[in-house]
C-alpha cells in the first residue's frame, strides 16, 4: 500500500464522508415505480386518446400489448448497468438480472402481441390461424414488424446462451447493442406506421418520450462516456504479477481533483486509448486516502486481465465511474465483518484502507478465503494495515493450511468465533467472492443472526446469484413485471368495454 495522509478519524466521519463521496441514486422502489410508469403509461395514455378502440377485444389487447413491448425493449437501454442513478443503490449483479428477466418479459410481450392479432376472430381453428399467420407473415407492410420481432427472439436468445461462450465477449457485446438498436428502430417504423394511436400527439408524445430516454442512454454510453473516461487522465504507473493468477496494477493522474470514489466502489477500466466498449468493470482495491493512485488487483480470466501484467508505464487508461454500493456509509456504530473469496478481497482492501485511515474504533472482523496458502496475496499488508486497530481475522486456504492460515472453506464456526462477544443484530456484513461462496456465505451470515438487510454483496459477476438476499430480491422483479403485464392487458380490457 503506498503512503497515507493524515487521518481524519471517527466512524460518523467516515460514514457522512463516504455519502458525500457516492452519486445519488433512485431508492429500488423509486425505480420500479419509474418502470411502471414509463412501460405502462404509454398504454393507459394510447387508451385515453382513444388509439386502442377496436369492435372486438382481440385488437385492442394486440395493440396495448404492442406498445408495452415497444415500450419495454426501450428501457432495456437504460437498465444495462451503466448508469449509477439506476445501479447505484441496488448493485450492478441485481440490474443487470433485472435487464435478463425484463428482456424475457418484453419478449412474452411480442409473443401476446402477434396471438392477439392471430386470435382475433371468433374462429379459432388451427386452419384458420394459419392462413392468417401466413398472411401476416406475407404482407410487406407488416415486414419491419416481422423481422423487429425475429430480432428480438435472436437478442433473447444469444444474451442468454452465447455471450462470452461462441463468441468473444466483445464481439457478442458489440452486436447485442447493434440487434438492440435495429430492433427499436424497426418497432418504432413498424408502430409509426399502422399504430393508430401514434397519430394521436398524447400516445405518439408518450412512446417518443421512452424512445429519447433510450437515445440518451446510447448517447451517454457510447459518446459521453468515452470522452469522460479520459478526462481524470489516469495513466499506468506500474503493472506486476502478484502471483501466477493475480496481477496488481496501479494508476496515476496528475489531475488528481478530477476524480473521486467512496471506499468499496468499483470502476469500468478502458486500456488504451481505445473505445470504452472494450471496457470491464473493477474494484478499486486501494481507499480513497491514496488518491492519486488508484490500485486495482486482477485476476487472469480472458483476454483482457491477462494482458495486465504486461501494460507498460504511461499507458493512458479510461476510468469511468465510480460505481456500487459496496460502501460504508449505511453500516451505523455497530460492529463490521468483512468476508472475501479469493479476488473477492480487492474491494476488501479498499474498506480495510478507509477504515485504517480514519483510525476507526467499531470492531472489524475479516474471514478471507483462498485456493491454497500462496493465493493470500494481500496477508501480509493487511496485518500491518489493521495493527492498532480492533481487529481480528481468519485466513482460510482449501488446499492447504499452517501457522498462520487454517485450512477448509468459510463455516459457520469461523463466523460464531469472530462474532463472540459483538451483537450479530448490530453488525453488518459485507461479502465479496466467487457466487457459490458468496450463496454459502449468506446462509451462515443469517443463521448466525445478521440481519438480512444488513448484508451487503459485491458480485463480480454480470447476473443476480441464488443466495437469499438475491432470491428475496428476484421475487420484487416477479413481483414488478407481474404489475406491468397487469396493468397493461387491465387498460386494454377497459379500453375494450
Ligand atoms: C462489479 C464488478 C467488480 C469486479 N471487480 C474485479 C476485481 O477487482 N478484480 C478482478 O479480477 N475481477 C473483477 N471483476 C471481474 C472482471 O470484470 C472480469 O473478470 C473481467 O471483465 C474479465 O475480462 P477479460 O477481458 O479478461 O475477459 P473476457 O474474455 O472478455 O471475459 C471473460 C468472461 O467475463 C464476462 N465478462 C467480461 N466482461 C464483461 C462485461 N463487461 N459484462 C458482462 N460480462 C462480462 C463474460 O462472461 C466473459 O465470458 C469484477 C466484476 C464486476 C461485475
């Protein structure tokens, strides 16, 4: 770790501090009320004006349905990770699992869209459907529609099986965002087109709305964002193994008031100067005492964190962000247990940093986690960090153990040991690891009385996981897509009567 200023001190500090440091972001509720309101408002808004009436049912239930796809597939672009108002609060992990599940709600949306127009007679018999789906299939009016909703098929699809697997995952991600845009720009021609209601200024005004919040989400992503990226001016001061898997690397600026993070954040790292659609997201292992210096520790696992141990000093690096809540501004005086999986450990070294820094008094425990005694790559530096401090911590290696590490996985007797004594209901958790470790984790966290919501989870991963916490989580987005189908097959019916 390299030199710190003086300290400031004092766990209030250190809270009101690390607030201050994090952008603010929309609660989770505010969100889900954001997507309902801009999913299932363009529809109640087609309905008011009068664009769903139809004689029959069927018609209308089809059109509704088709807004709220068009509607749906549009937020998809504000709700792809990148932005701290939307992920701020709820993590990275849980939004981009809110992105997959919305992406198959908006596909079931399609699917009701085209059996509503194909079901719309009183006649219902297989024949009859056919000639009609033929006839759909047929028309080349209709043709911007058809291939909008085979790309949106092809989009859920190869989100789900072939990113990062097949393809590289640059190139997958380069063409998701490119069949994402097609697709929006064939609906919107498609609904232009043969929707009635986009004739009428109130459901035309309502889906262009959601269309200008998806080319802002583009524009920031793919313009803002790059340009931003480069302004802190960070560059590489070193780069080095730490081990066979691990490489450390450490950036500088000379801009130094261009940038700052709170403790545990994590930043999308762009190397070279290059398009940040090349880039991947890190935690920042070091705490924000030692800016300028941002200090990441990388784990070899693709093209790109292999390449780190050999970047060359100089080298310009794009720093957008920060990111996440992996912080402590919400822990309040009660006592800190810090769990770490193998490359789990680098956000952990960035709290471990703050607290030090700030001298702080609460009780901070620490289980890290690794493959075998020579993957602890930060023992060392953490004992020296905490001396002074009350702190106590369990090393665990699976392979092998000693004076100075045991062996086996985190149980849940490692947890009773370092909490004797400290209020588990006062105590707030914070775990960052591989996913099986971080579902096992969460178990022994709650059996050993932490409560749920004080359990906070970094996961370097791109999807929700299956512990608790996630699963409780997952069932609000159920919950949420649920309301959304609700309302807008409710308006349709009452439209229809
Ligand atoms: C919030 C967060 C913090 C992280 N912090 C660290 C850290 O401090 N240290 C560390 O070693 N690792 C960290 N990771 C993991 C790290 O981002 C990946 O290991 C890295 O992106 C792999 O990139 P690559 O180019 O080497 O490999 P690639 O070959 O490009 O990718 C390997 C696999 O990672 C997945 N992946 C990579 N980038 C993305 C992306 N942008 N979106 C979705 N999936 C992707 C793909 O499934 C791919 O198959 C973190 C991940 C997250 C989500």
């Amino acid at each position: 770790m390299h030199d710190r200023c003086a300290a400031p001190g004092g766990t209030g500090e250190i809270m009101a501090q690390t607030a201050k440091q994090r952008q603010w972001a929309f609660s989770a509720r505010s969100l889900a009320v954001l997507y309902l309101i801009l999913t299932a408002g363009p529809v109640l808004l087609a309905s008011l004006s009068g664009g769903l009436n139809s004689p029959t049912v069927y018609p209308v239930l089809a059109r509704a349905t088709g807004v709220a796809a068009l509607a749906m597939f549009m937020m998809q672009f504000a709700t792809s990770g990148r932005f701290e108002l939307i992920s701020g609060r709820i993590g990275l992990d849980r939004t981009m699992g809110f992105h997959r599940l919305a992406a198959n709600g908006a596909l079931w949306m399609i699917l009701l869209h085209v059996a509503f127009f194909l079901f719309r007679g009183r006649d219902g018999s297989l024949d009859v459907l056919w000639q009609r789906f033929v006839a759909y299939m047929t028309t080349p009016d209709l043709r911007t529609g058809i291939v909008a909703a085979g790309l949106a098929v092809l989009l859920v699809l190869t989100g789900k099986h072939l990113r990062g697997r097949i393809i590289p995952y640059q190139a997958w991600r380069i063409g998701h965002g490119l069949l994402a845009v097609a697709l929006v720009a064939l609906s919107l021609q498609h609904a232009f087109a043969h929707a009635r209601f986009m004739a009428d200024p109130f459901g035309a005004t309502a889906i262009l709305v959601v269309a200008l919040l998806a080319l802002t989400s583009l524009l920031v992503v793919y313009v803002l964002r790059p340009i931003h990226a480069f302004r802190p001016g960070f560059k590489v001061e070193s780069a080095r193994a730490l081990s066979p898997t691990v490489a450390e690397l450490v950036l500088n600026t000379d801009r130094p008031e261009r940038f700052t993070f709170a403790a545990g954040q994590f930043v999308w790292l762009t190397i070279g100067r290059r398009h940040t659609v090349t880039d991947n997201p890190f935690s920042i292992a070091s705490a924000p005492s030692d800016l300028p210096r941002l200090r990441f520790l990388i784990r070899n696992a693709g093209d790109m964190t292999a390449a780190v141990p050999h970047l060359a000093p100089g080298t310009p690096v794009g720093v957008d962000g920060p990111h996440g809540s992996f912080t402590l501004d919400e822990t309040g005086p009660g006592p800190l247990l810090l769990l770490a999986g193998g490359i789990g450990i680098a956000p952990v070294m960035s709290l471990l940093g703050e607290l030090s820094h700030a001298r702080d008094r609460r009780p901070i425990r620490l289980i890290a986690a690794a493959r075998s005694r020579a993957d602890h790559i930060a023992r060392g530096e953490i004992v020296a960090l905490m001396d002074g401090l009350e702190f106590e911590a369990i090393f665990l290696a699976d392979t092998d153990g000693g004076d100075d590490c045991e062996s086996g996985t985190c149980r849940r007797e490692h947890v009773s040991r370092l909490l004797q004594g400290l209020a588990p209901a006062e105590t707030t958790a914070f775990v960052c690891g591989p996913p099986p470790m971080m579902e096992s984790a969460v178990a022994i966290l709650l059996q050993a009385g932490i409560p749920i919501e004080r359990i906070v989870m970094e996961r370097f991963d791109f999807d929700a996981g299956h512990d608790a916490v996630c699963a409780s989580v997952r069932h609000r987005f159920i919950a949420l897509m649920a309301t959304v189908f609700a309302s807008v097959l409710t308006v349709a019916l009452i439209a229809a009567t």
